[in-house]
C-alpha cells in the first residue's frame, strides 16, 4: 500500500508577489523574530487548548452595563455572573473548535504548531469532548439568564461557527465578525441585568474592537511581509495589505473618539460635558499609544496582552477611572 502525496496547499499573495512555501517560511520567521518560539506553558494541555488567557476579553460583559447603570449591576450580581460564565464557557468552545478545525494548518505555523491539539499534546476526539463540556457549562449558566441575553449567548455561537467554516477566511468581513462578537458581548451584559441599552456606548465597543482587530491584522500582516511566511495560515491576509490597514485604523480612532464623546454627551447623563473635558485627553492618548505599541514597537499579535501589560496605558487607564468617578461626584 503506498503513501499518498501530501496535500498542496495553495499559494498566496500578498502585495502582489508571491510567497515562499510554509516549510521554509516557518523556519525563516523562527530565525528572524526569536520571539516566535513559544515560552514552555505551564498549563496542562487541556486547559491551554480553551485559552485562559482570552477570557480577558468577556470583561466587556460587566463593562457595559457598569458603565451605563452601576446600580443595576448591584441589584442583579449573579445574573451578571451567569452571564460572564455563558460566555467564558460559548468562548472557550469556539476555541477548541477553532483549533480543531485548523489542526493540520496550524502544524505549519512558526508557533501555531505548538498549539495543544496541532502538537498532538491534545486528541481531535478529546478536543471535542471538551468543547462539549464547554457547552453544557453554557448550557448551565444560560438557564439562569433572561431570554434576551440568552439570545445574545445564541447569537455569539452562530456567528462564531460561520466565523470558524467560512468567514475568518474573507478579508474585513474577519474583523468585522470579531468586533461585533465583542458588542454582543456587551449587549448581553446589559440584557442580563435590565441596564437601560446605549446605542452610542454599542458604537464605541464595536469601533475599539474592530480598531484592536485591526492591529493584530497589521501585526500579522507585517511578520509575514518581513519574514516571507505564506498567507496560507490565514488566508484572509492576502486581501490586506499595511496601508490599507494604517488608512482603516486612522478612520477607526477618529469613530472611536466621536463615538465616545457622544456616549458621555447623552441627553439626561449628569455631569457629561465636564466628563468629556476631564476625559478625553486620557482617550486620545490611550487610542495614540495603541497605535504606537502597533506600528513602532510591532506590537498588537494579542491585543488583550498587549494592552494589560504596557506601563504607560495602564497609568492611563488608572488616572483615567479617576477621572470619570471624580467626574461624577460634581
């Protein structure tokens, strides 16, 4: 009985010249970002595979509604807290069928490779054990939510297993299926807790989260342009290129910052005019300093990392709360 050939995976573009094939590429960006080998984890292989480090991400879920009415947070905390598990649980399931799904693509990524099930730490058959378990804890934690946020719970899945098949293969409409993860992310928040609904809060979430995104794009765009790695391990790079990325990402935090003023500047919101004096110089430079870290430090690979462990975002984030509770107080 012989072996058959492997399978030849398509040849990618990106900016118009044609890429190397993944085997050396993987070798060329080890050699050239030494950053692109793992460091060791020392999480059991089950627990890495529903990525812990992302549920950074669900603290949209108690943002917005915090944000909005605090007071409601207060009268409804566990069903702020089923809501929070719902989607640690919907997102963690996404994950493993994601990694599932990109297991043979993934062992030819310069540090995808490691990932549990494409390094073979973890079985297809157990990956899918646990992606099941993920959804009866969802299932669990939904029971205890309002019909609305249930929705919104159903309405991440859906989208997020189309995103999976089929759309995370298509430039733009990639990013935009994240961003609005995160706005169903925070709808069902406020769901959750009857917190009155913000159109202009809803706007800003989806241009910050379509502005990370974007930054990660960049960041990936921009190893593969240096170290020569084929597209082929996300094939929606090839429908991008770094000045169209820059172009968007300019756009993005002009939207951001309109869409933030109008949120404080809501008819009925007390103190908002002096909010958005006291305020908007810590936005401006969080939004700068992001794009900074994105296209000086070549930064943004894991957005959510990224942004918790830079110093000077940080002191901005602290002075910045203080403002917005001093705000507040008058």
């Amino acid at each position: 009985m012989t072996t058959p050939p492997p399978p030849v995976l398509r040849p990618y573009r990106v900016g118009g010249q044609a890429l190397p094939p993944l085997d050396e590429a993987v070798h060329i960006v080890t050699r050239i970002d030494p950053r692109a080998e793992p460091r060791g984890s020392r999480l059991p292989a089950w627990l890495a595979l529903l990525r812990p480090r992302q549920w950074v991400k669900n603290a949209f879920v108690p943002i917005a509604p915090l944000a909005v009415d605090p007071a409601a947070v207060v009268r409804h905390p566990w069903l702020l807290a089923a809501a929070l598990l719902a989607f640690v649980a919907a997102s963690s399931a996404v994950y493993v069928l994601n990694d599932w799904l990109d297991r043979d693509r993934d062992r030819l990524h310069a540090t995808k490779r490691h990932r549990p099930i494409a390094s073979g730490r973890v079985g297809p058959a157990r990956a899918l054990l646990l992606g099941v378990g993920c959804l009866a804890a969802l299932g669990a934690a939904a029971v205890a939510l309002p019909p609305a946020a249930r929705l919104a719970v159903a309405a991440y899945l859906v989208l997020n297993l189309l995103y999976c098949l089929v759309l995370k293969h298509h430039a733009l409409v990639d990013i935009s299926v994240v961003a609005f993860g995160f706005v169903l992310r925070a709808a069902a928040g406020c769901l959750a807790v009857a917190a009155p609904f913000s159109p202009t809060l809803i706007v800003c979430v989806y241009c910050v989260c379509l502005l990370l995104s974007l930054g990660k794009r960049r960041h990936e765009l921009a190893a593969v342009t240096l170290a020569g790695e084929a597209a082929a391990t996300r094939p929606a790079l090839a429908g991008y290129s770094v000045p169209l990325l820059d172009q968007l990402m300019a756009v993005l935090v002009g939207s951001t910052l309109i869409s933030y003023l109008l949120y404080l500047l809501e008819p009925g919101r007390p103190g908002g005019a002096l909010l958005a004096v006291l305020t908007l110089p810590f936005a401006v430079f969080a939004l700068a300093r992001y794009l900074q870290l994105v296209t000086v430090d070549r930064s943004g690979g894991e957005p959510g990392r990224d942004v918790l462990r830079d110093l000077p975002l940080l002191i901005n984030a602290a002075l910045w709360l203080v403002c917005l509770a001093a705000g507040r107080l008058f």
